[in-house]
C-alpha cells in the first residue's frame, strides 16, 4: 500500500509539469480569438473520456484479468506518448512549419 500511495503521489507530481507545459504552449501557439473555444474542447474531450475509461478498463479487467489491462495501457500510453512526440514541432514548437505545410489561415494541415 505505501508503495502504491509514493507511486500516485509522484505521477501526480510529474503530471503538474506536463500540465503547465500544455497550458503555456496553448496560450503561446493559440491565437487569443479562439483561445477559450480551443480550452473548452480540451476540457470537454479531456473530462468526458474519464468515464469512457473507466468503463473499458472495467471490461478489460473481466475478460483480461488486471495486469494483463494494466500492461496494454502503459504500452498504448507509451506509444501515444511517442507518436506526439515525433509529430513536426512537438520538441521545438517555435520553429515554423514549412511555407507548404501552413494555409493562409496559417492553419498547418
């Protein structure tokens, strides 16, 4: 039990510095016209997953067993995780898009 209590509290810990990290790039990168619009879908898809979550884990865990659905979603977090981050500008969000990549809007596709 102690073990899992330190786990949690460092998760929680590390998750504060991914938080602040997504809320500056999104104020940085966003334009201010849109900015609440572009935070209430963040919010909205962020939160309104939580159930959807909790209820496939719940099924996953009658059919699978619990670590068997504990492995499979650290590996697809970790594949998330390594997917975004090999994304053009997910490591250097200041560096531009190529002029094709952007739209007059200045929208990248």
């Amino acid at each position: 039990m102690a073990a899992a209590a330190v786990f949690v509290g460092a998760a929680g810990f590390f998750l504060s510095f991914g938080n602040t990290i997504w809320l500056t790039l999104v104020q940085e990168l966003v334009p201010t016209h849109i900015m609440g619009r572009v935070f209430s879908l963040d919010t909205v898809i962020s939160q309104g997953l939580i159930p959807v979550s909790i209820a496939a884990a719940g099924g996953m865990v009658a059919l699978a067993g619990a670590g068997p659905t504990l492995a499979i979603g650290g590996i697809v977090s970790a594949a998330t995780t390594a997917f975004a981050l090999t994304r053009p500008g997910a490591l250097d969000p200041d560096r531009s898009p190529p002029p094709s990549a952007t739209d007059r809007a200045g929208f990248v596709h």
